[in-house]
C-alpha cells in the first residue's frame, strides 16, 4: 500500500496577473504564446485579454497583422484591500526594475 501525497496546486496571482505580466514583459507577444507561458488555452486569454481592456487596463493597437498592448499602469487594483495600489505597482513587485521601465504605458 502506498501513501499518496496530494499536494494542491496554486499560485498568489490569478490568470488576470499572470497575462498581464506576460504582456508587460513582451507586448507584441501573440496570445498563444501567453497562453503556452500562464498554463492556460488561447480562449481563455482572449476572455481575460477583453477583461483587461473593458476595465481600461490593456488598449489593444493592431500593428500590420498582430496586435500591440499597452498599458495603463495607473489604473488602481480592483479588489477593495488593494485598491490603494496600482497596476504598476503590482507589476514593480513582480518584474525587474529594467522591465518596468520598458512597458509601454498608455499616456
């Protein structure tokens, strides 16, 4: 007889921040390729893609045939014990200081 460990998988951000850093560190990024990066399908995505972008936190540029993302750094986080923070602060405590500097910011 073996014991079986269950150990749960979870993380402290949610889809929401994974795409988002994702899309911070690579804005010409195609969604497959942030889909394959999150753990997650193409559709889903795409939902939380229109998610950021309804909430004013991602504008979507189309550049030739692929899409450019901007972001809006100042919006504040949505959750009330952390609306005192910003989306850039949170994506300050998850990149590299060089990596913040190079977001493309929507003025």
């Amino acid at each position: 007889m073996t014991i079986e460990t269950h150990v749960r998988h979870w993380t402290f951000l949610s889809n929401h921040g994974h795409v988002l850093v994702c899309l911070a560190l690579d804005p010409d990024s195609r969604l497959r390729d942030v889909a394959a990066s999150v753990g997650i399908t193409e559709r889903a995505v795409q939902k939380i893609v229109d998610d950021l972008e309804e909430a004013g936190i991602v504008t979507r540029e189309r550049s030739g045939r692929r899409n450019r993302y901007r972001l809006n750094v100042n919006v504040p986080l949505r959750h009330p014990l952390e609306a005192h923070r910003t989306v850039g602060s949170l994506l300050g405590m998850v990149l590299d200081r060089n990596a913040v500097k190079r977001i493309p910011s929507v003025s």
